[in-house]
C-alpha cells in the first residue's frame, strides 16, 4: 500500500466508523496500537480458534528430510496450502464473518477487495451462510482467479486495476449494497483468524523454537505472534520477504512503515503489497528479525517442496522455505544452536500448475 | 512380464531356493496360492505393521471437496505420495529387509531390480541398516532417478533394456556379490509390507466401503486386499489400470495371468508390468473388479489432484482417480448406493515436475 492509498483506506475507515455495523469487524486504530495496545489479544486468537472450527481444515505439520538436511534443523511446514479455499486466508475471513452470525448480526450482504486468495475465502464462507458476497477484482486478474470466485458463489464487481479506483469502487458497491465490508488484512477479526495458525502449530508440535512466516500485508504473521508469543515467550518468529518487495525488511530499519520506492515485481504474487497499520506496531515490537530473498532463491525453494515434499505451493509459500534454506538464516537475530525446530508456514497451493511449472523449469 | 521373464523368474526362483538366506525373502509358490493358500495372510500383514514402523511414514488420509463432487462419493485419499521416499515401495522393502534383520540374519548385501521407486526405497532401508545394496537398472533410466538410487547410497548396476538381459544382470551380480535376493514385487514380505496400507487406511478410517488401488505387479492391492477383507469382509476392492495396459483387466476375464500382446506405452509408467504370479491368485479370487481408464483421464486426474488437491502425484497415481471419477465407476461389479466412502491410493509422487507439468498442459 503507497501513501494514497494508506489515506484512502484511513478516509474509508473513517466512512466505516459511522456505520456501527461494519465497525464490529473493522478495527483500525494505530494511534492504540503505537501505545502498545495491538489490534487483538490473545483471547481474541482463542475465541478465533474456537468460532473457524468448523469451517476449516487443521492442516497437518509435515516433515521433509530433505529439507532438514539442507536447513540444518528440524523443519516443520504447516500445510496452509492444503487449507480449504487452498490458503490460509479462510482462517480470517472465517472469523470476521462468523463471529457477526455469533452475534446475530446477519449482513444484507459482505463486500471486500482481493485480487486472491482472500477473494475466494470470503466468498465460500459467505455463501455458507447464505449470504451474499460482492468481491471487487482488478478488471486485469487472471480469469480463472474470477471463475474460482464466481465458483464459490460471489459476485465479481471489476475495477481499474489501480489501488485508488479499487477503494473507490469498494466504496460505491458497499454504498450501493450495504452490509458489512471487511478489510482483506486489516480488520481485526481477519487477523485473529490467521492468528489461529501459531496457536495451531504449537499445539501440534510444543518444541518448536522458531517460526518463519512469508511477510506482505503482515496479517498472518502478526497474529501468528501474538498466538506463539503468548503460548511461548522464548519462540522466535521471522518475516520472509522478496528482495523486490522489502518493505517489511525496510519499516524495521527506519521504525516506521515504509513502502518500497518502485513498483513491485515479484514472482511471490502473494506479498506484492505494504504491511498494513495494525499489522505494524506487532511487526515492530515483537517480530526477530525480517529475512529476504531473490527471486532465483524463491523459485529455487518452490521447486524443491514440489519435488521433494510432493506438495503443490504457490510461490508466495516458496518465500519461507527460501529464508530457512539460506544462508542468512543463521545470521538472523536471536538466532543460536540451541534453535533447532523451526515451524514454516506454506500459505497457499492456488498456483495455475503449467504457468508455475514452466516458471520453475525454465521453459 | 511377458512369458519369456515369467520363466526367467521361475529359474531365478529356482536358484535361489538353492540359498537358505534368500529363501526366507523370496517365496515363489504359485503352487500353493493356487490351492488358496496365498502367499501372505492377515498375520504377516500385522506383522509387518510393527516390523516397518520405525521406517515410513503412517500417511494421511486426505479429502478433497471437490474431487468428492466430482465422484459423487466422499473420496479419502491415501497420501503415499508423501512417504518416505516418495512411493509406498518403502513398505514392502523395509518389512523384507528389516524382517531379515530381526532374524539376525544380516546379508553381505541386497540385490534387486528396478527402473524406479522400488530401487530407492530398498537403497534407503539398506542404507538404515547399513547393507551394500546393488539396484540392477536398465541402462536407459533416467539419470535423475539413477542419480536418487545413488544420493540415498545405493549401487546403480546398469544392464541393457530388456527383460531378459535385466534377469541375467540380476543373477550375475548376485553370484559375485552374494547377499540377499529381493524381488521387487513378488516376495512374499514385500507383499505383506504394502498390505500395511490397508490396514492403516480402515484404522484411519472404519467406515470406507471399497478401496481403489492402481494395479501394475499387483503387489500393492493383492497386500491390500488381504488386508481390508480381513478387517472389513464386505469391503470391496477396485483395480485401476490404464487401457493400453490392462493385463489385469484380461487376466480376470481370462481367469488365468493374460499379458497383454503388444508393447505398452502409458503416462502411468508405474503400472506398466504385467502382474505377478504371487498377487494373481488374490487378485483373481478376491478383487471385486477392474475398472480401465485412458490416457486422457489419467491426465485429467492427475491435473485434478496437483489442482485442487494440491499434491504432487505421479501419473500412476492419477489412475485411480480417474478410475472413481469416471462413468464405469457406477457400473463396476459389488457398485451400489451404500457404497458411499471411497478410499483410494495415491501410490506415489516422484514425477519429474517440468515433464509432467508440460503433459498436464499439452505444451
């Protein structure tokens, strides 16, 4: 997210505010975060665990040795890719909806925007509930992108596909339609919701003493700290990151957020976009240490869980087992010996087979 | 195998029941299967369930929303694709190797043959227990899987592409090496060692009504079948097989072993011989039926389980996907509508992923 668009989202939040509806999932408050007040507790990750139950998988934490021997630790991937929807962002949107059903609060309808994943989360778990769910998508998204959406059952509104004409036009449908609109990763539930994948992966595996978690708009991986920080003060967690979109890696240095200065090009489509602000002030806090990669190392790694771990990922996944392969991972922060077993996320598996294939092949 | 290698094989079984030590690895009797004394029973199978333990993986059994539409039946996946090794062959190679063992019978070495899996797996169980093993390859195999037999400390032995010259390679290394004879398919403990996965599949899940099993030696499902209609009487079992290489689907028809008559070119280069003479008697009594699909599907099927399954399956595997998603399913012998839990065994993942990627999208 550039500056205007961190405006819009803040001029939108501020439209959303007079609406109390859409308030109970829409919580973007920096100014409580900057005073150490994060956007959600850990209560907010238990309740989040107990209330997505039944609308996700526990994915399975699955080994490789292969990948142990070439991380030098025990390394343990949750299968996020292997989630319903086929990535993690079901966890969210599951939480941010069914947490308005909890309360009897039934929407005439969600709007959200997503050129993804979180797309395709929100419409199943919408239509779950029978209700409808109007995603706006970049008129440019890959028409199996909209196909898988329309497939759920939500509605496709296009946009120009630049970020002002998308809050723009987020705006004028939710004024249109009504209902309730969620933020793709920074309404507060979403971010409990993902938060669901730390509290998951050390009940499964106690002894972990890192985790490593691909980094964009910084949804998944600060709730995956406030979960394991609280389950486990001593764990370490990691952010990994493209070289191309290091702006995660450049908002520690500077101790603010700070949008990378060229367009984005990443073959990790998934992280393409600027750690949002109630993400921020847990990344600051409490993440170790951010870890980058090349774009030669997150092809690298994705071909490797393919082939070795016979698990189909998309890219974006390729980014964590990238940090752990390389050779900065035992330069990281707070990194020493004694941290051997090292959980790793692997977001999602919605690749296009043969355009990922030719990618990681060469051809 | 054609009925050129069957007597090879027989000759070789002659030889060596001329050494005690390979004796008990090696148990060639259709003699007695044919009075309905198959080679295993239930208690080999139990057996074999502690005995390899220790050296594979219990896999999941996974779901696919999608893949349950598509098959009108909910369909549990048997995820060998992610075993050691990449294949269920570790099964039958670690219960013979680790069966000797047990017995105090340490061989100098382990001889087998193989173009694939089996090779690698037995390298990988003779390399645990610190065995020489000798994997007779034809010289045309591909490097890559040459180069894994090595990386897991086997001898690739290469031999020219025939049956024949395969058997003779076979009998001269294990003259001069001396050690322990394997057979990759018809040893009675590699049989008992692939049971194992049926006996897994009704732990995991009780309530499975059939099971579909891809066929090629047919060691896989005559281990199963004994298995599953043990525990489960009125289980039925499915055979998948490619139609350009249904010797199973003849043999049944044929009530005798029927090879088929031309040269077999199929994706599914796992299931590309003829079955043996041990899994028959199982398979001719016991199967329920043999359900043939083309190439066509087995592409299809393949790309539906990398897509929406997100599992990196081998071709072979795709056979009995696309067996449970095709019209034949319905009719098959024992099909009615209680039959509602399909459990189906996704036997391997080791593709080569640029080649099966430029199958799967006809580049």
């Amino acid at each position: 997210m550039n500056a205007v668009s961190a405006n819009l989202l803040k001029n939108l939040g501020t439209f959303l505010s007079a609406r109390t509806l859409q308030m109970s999932t829409v919580n973007i408050s920096p100014a409580a975060a900057e005073a150490g007040n994060y956007c959600i507790t850990f209560d907010d990750v238990e309740k989040a665990h107990s209330v997505i139950k039944p609308y996700v998988h526990q994915t399975p934490l699955m080994t490789c040795s292969f990948i142990d021997k070439l991380c030098g630790r025990n390394v343990f991937m949750k299968t996020e890719n292997l989630q319903k929807t086929g990535s993690f962002k079901i966890r969210g949107a599951a939480n941010a909806i069914a947490s308005l059903v909890r309360k009897n609060i039934k929407p005439d309808c969600i709007v959200t925007h997503s050129s993804g994943n979180f797309g395709l989360a929100v419409a199943k778990t919408a239509k779950h509930f029978n209700i409808p769910a109007y995603i706006v998508m970049p008129s440019n998204a890959p028409e199996c992108k909209k196909n898988t959406v329309k497939s759920y059952g939500g509605v496709v509104v296009e946009c120009s596909p630049t970020e002002k004409a998308r809050m723009q036009k987020v705006k004028s449908v939710w004024v249109e339609k009504g209902g309730c609109f969620i933020h793709a990763s920074q309404t507060a539930e979403v971010i409990s919701g993902h938060a669901t994948i730390g509290f998951e992966m050390l009940k499964q595996n106690p002894d972990l003493d890192a985790i490593v978690v691909p980094v964009g708009s910084g949804a998944m991986i600060s709730g995956i700290t406030i979960a394991a920080k609280h389950i486990k003060p001593s764990i370490k967690i990691y952010a990994a990151e493209p070289e191309k979109a290091n702006d995660c890696y450049l908002s520690k240095c500077n101790s603010h957020i700070t949008p990378v200065d060229h367009p984005v090009v990443t073959i990790a489509d998934g992280v393409k976009v600027t750690i949002g602000e109630n993400a921020w002030p847990i990344i600051r806090d409490l993440v170790d240490d951010v870890i980058t990669v090349s774009e030669e190392q997150i092809i690298e790694a994705t071909k490797l869980v393919w082939e070795r771990a016979k698990l189909v990922i998309e890219p974006t996944s390729g980014v964590g087992i990238a940090a752990i392969v390389s050779e900065k991972f035992s330069k990281a922060k707070g990194m020493h010996d004694d941290v051997k077993n090292i959980g790793v996320v692997l977001c999602g598996g919605n690749a296009d087979v043969g355009t990922v294939a030719k990618i990681l092949t060469g051809v």
